[in-house]
C-alpha cells in the first residue's frame, strides 16, 4: 500500500515526478486533452470553494454532478468539446 501524501508540496513532487517519466508516453493529442480537462477542473475548484488535490469523493462527486448540468448529450457526438477551442 502507497504512503497517503499529506502535503501540496508531497501532491506536486509525485504530480512532476509523473510528468517526468510519462513523457512522450502519450500523443501529443492525449497529453493536450489532459491538461484541458485538468484545467476544466482546477478553474471549477476555485469558482466553487473546492481543494482541487487530494480531491475528495465529495468533491468529485459535485464536479461530476455540476458537468452533467452543462453538457447536453447532443453535444458531446461521441468526443466532447475542448475549452481551448481546438478540434479533439
């Protein structure tokens, strides 16, 4: 079992460390709709009052429930809308 990670310092060095060894692991598309849809969520953390990491279920659980309410189904087409206003 992993050791909890307790800090923001703990959470962004095991976060880089990450980075650092997922480097090009993935297409750039993939590592673009990541960033995008962390970006999503920090900027919804921040408008909402919510810790963005370590995020609780309950957190989590609002993102979800607060995504549900802006996205019609019609929308998404099989790939959803990117917020930098890129095609996927």
């Amino acid at each position: 079992m992993l050791p909890a990670l307790t800090t923001t310092d703990e959470i962004a060095a095991k976060l880089a460390e990450h980075a650092r060894h997922a480097r090009g692991a993935y297409s750039s598309e993939t590592e673009r709709a990541v960033r995008n849809d962390t970006s999503i969520f920090s900027a919804w953390c921040i408008d909402n009052d919510h810790q963005m990491l370590p995020a609780s279920a309950e957190t989590l659980v609002a993102y979800i429930d607060a995504m549900s309410e802006t996205v019609e189904v019609e929308e998404w087409r099989g790939v959803p809308p990117m917020a930098d206003g890129a095609d996927p």
